[in-house]
C-alpha cells in the first residue's frame, strides 16, 4: 500500500461528499484502517511494540529484587507492573509513531491526506489511532496478569490508574509527533526516539523507582514529562498518593500533555525535510 492508496483508503468511506456531511468517525475508521494495514506489514515494528513491553520488565526485576521495595511501600508485582506499562507507552505506542509519522511524512502521504476531507486533526488521530489502542490493550493486558500471577492485587484507586493510562498514551503519541518533526528519515527514526525512551526509563519511574533516588533527583525527575502518568498508574494500584498529591500529578500530566499540543501544532512537519 503506497502513500496514493492510503489517501485514497482514508477517503473512501465518506466518498465524495462535503465535508459536513461525512461523519469524522467515518473518516477516522477508514485512516486508521489503512494505518492498522501498514503497521501489520512492518515486522521490524511490530516485533518491538509487540515484544519489548512483555520482556523489559522482567529484564529489570533482577535488580528490583536487590531494592528494599517493601520499605517504600512496593513489591515485586506492582514494581513490574509499572514498568510494564510505562514500556508498553514507549515502545508499543512512541517509538512506534515517530517511524509512523516520519514514514507517512517522506512519502507525502500526509501531504496528500490534507488535501481531502481530513482535517489536521483527524489526520494526526487517524495516524496515531492503531498504536495507541495497541498500547491501551497491552496495558490492560500486562495489569491483569501481574495481578493475578505476581500478586499484585487489585488497584486501590483505579480511577487513579485510568487517569495515568489515558494521559500516558495521549502524551506519548503527542510526543512521538513532536520527535518526527525533528527527525529526518524513517531509518533516522530509531536513533531520535531513543533520548526519551532512555531518559524515562531512569527517570520517570519505569525502570527504576523515584523513591529510592536522592531528593534533589527524585524532585527533578517528577517532573519529566512520562513521569505524572507512571506515578498515577502505580498510584492507582498502591493508594499511596493523597488527595492533595493526586491532584497536583494530575495537573502536571495535564501541564505536559497541553504543552506537547500546542507543541505539535506549531512545529509538526507535514512535507518532507530536505
């Protein structure tokens, strides 16, 4: 399917009427469709969005095992938990838009998708729309086998969770949008994400917990941009944030996610670099 067809699949549904009269789920249904097909074709791709959320996590429990998770109100299944859903934002969503994006960008697809009936908006949804239901599923799917095999339990505050769920998918598709307008080819693409995937798998939580990092660290890497969704889901699971708490990471998930909008909007490339 070349970048012609992908137009033409995005369209077909809402056919040739005015914009006003073809519905945007419509629209959004048949781009992600087209989407979904491309996506199913990169191996490479699917191997890594598929893959790395279900064996990072297990990679990093070895050194978790050495961590005093009890003393900071933790245990092996909800560390892994965490960790398997902030790699399920990074790599099953992330890495796996900002090849989306720079791919569709090279081959003018997108170029072509904003000459029809698509707004920016949709196409951007549209685009991001399959690697961010995969992330979602993953997630749910991750969440209930570390509770049921590794003992996690039941979430405490589960509209905790649902919050840093949503707002970890959004902003990382928000962010893999942001990273693709600075990234030249699709094959550059894998060295341009791997900043913030490294930078949030040590900083944000994932990987490693805030909790035992000195304070002055722990301070600033709260603040890193996956870091209010992290400490929501595991949040969500442990009941150890307090109303107040709660709120200002909400906020600051918020701030974030706001930010990297406008951010898109205003640098988001549409046409190839040259």
């Amino acid at each position: 399917m070349n970048g012609q067809e992908i137009s033409l699949a995005a369209t077909a549904d809402a056919g040739t009427r005015p914009r006003a009269l073809a519905p945007s789920w419509r629209r959004l249904r048949a781009l992600a469709r087209a989407e979904l097909t491309l996506f199913g074709r990169n191996r490479g791709a699917v191997l890594t969005a598929l893959l790395m959320p279900l064996v990072l996590p297990f990679t990093v429990r070895p050194a978790t095992e050495q961590i005093d998770l009890k003393g900071i109100g933790l245990s092996i299944g909800t560390m892994t938990l965490t960790a398997a859903i902030g790699f399920a934002f990074l790599f099953a969503v992330y890495s796996s838009l900002v090849g989306a994006f720079v791919s569709r960008r090279e081959e003018l697809v997108l170029k072509r998708l904003r000459t029809g009936e698509l707004d920016d908006l949709e196409i951007l949804t549209g685009t991001a729309l399959p690697a961010v239901c995969l992330g979602l599923a993953q997630a749910l799917l991750l969440a209930t086998a570390c509770a049921v095999l590794l003992d996690a339990g039941a979430p405490r505050a589960p509209y905790l969770t649902l919050l840093g769920l949503l707002s970890g998918l959004v902003l990382s598709a928000a962010l893999a949008a942001l990273t693709s307008a600075v990234t030249r080819t699709t094959e550059s693409a894998q060295v341009t994400a791997v900043p913030l995937v490294l930078v949030s798998m040590m900083g944000s939580g994932i990987a490693v917990p805030l909790d035992i990092l000195p304070d002055r660290i722990a301070a600033v890497c709260a603040f890193l941009p996956l870091s209010p969704a992290v400490r929501l889901v595991r949040a969500g699971w442990t009941g150890e944030l307090s109303g107040y708490e709660a709120l200002g990471t909400v906020l600051t998930a918020l701030a974030w996610t706001v930010v990297a909008v406008f951010a898109v909007r205003r640098w988001f490339r549409w046409e190839p670099r040259r």
